[in-house]
C-alpha cells in the first residue's frame, strides 16, 4: 500500500471575498443585517453599497476591484 501525499484541504474555500453580515445601523441603532447592491461602476472596479435590510438606510459601501482577466479586456 502506498500512501498518496494529498495537499491539506481548507474549509473556508468559499470565503474568497470578505462578506460583512451585520453592520451597524444609525437608523436602528443596532447591528442589522444587510444587503449588498452595485452602486456604481468605477474605472479600476466596482462600488458595492451596503443597506439595512430593516429599513434600507445606507450602512456603508466598499469598493471591489475588477478582476484581473476581466481587465484585459479594458485598454
Ligand atoms: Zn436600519
């Protein structure tokens, strides 16, 4: 029997991309779950906004940079 080396398997494969589940609220003054729309299109990537899925009051926004093969197509 020979024992095949496999390389060590990460759990969190599928958090490629720093998901935020709760941010905090001023409306509601309480961390509230929300949801994430495109805001706008940004020459070097993406605006992505965050809003309470309570009250829909916007929490915050981030910025997601285009990925790299998608680039090649944009001179
Ligand atoms: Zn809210």
């Amino acid at each position: 029997m020979v024992t095949a080396m496999r390389p060590p398997q990460k759990p969190g494969k599928q958090f490629d991309q720093l998901r935020a589940t709760a941010l905090f609220c001023p409306t509601c003054r309480q961390a509230t779950p929300v949801r994430q729309r495109l805001l706008l299109f940004l020459p070097d990537g993406e605006l992505h906004e965050y809003l309470c899925q309570y009250c829909g009051t916007s929490v915050g926004t981030r910025k997601v940079r285009e990925q790299a093969d998608f680039r090649l197509l944009v001179h």
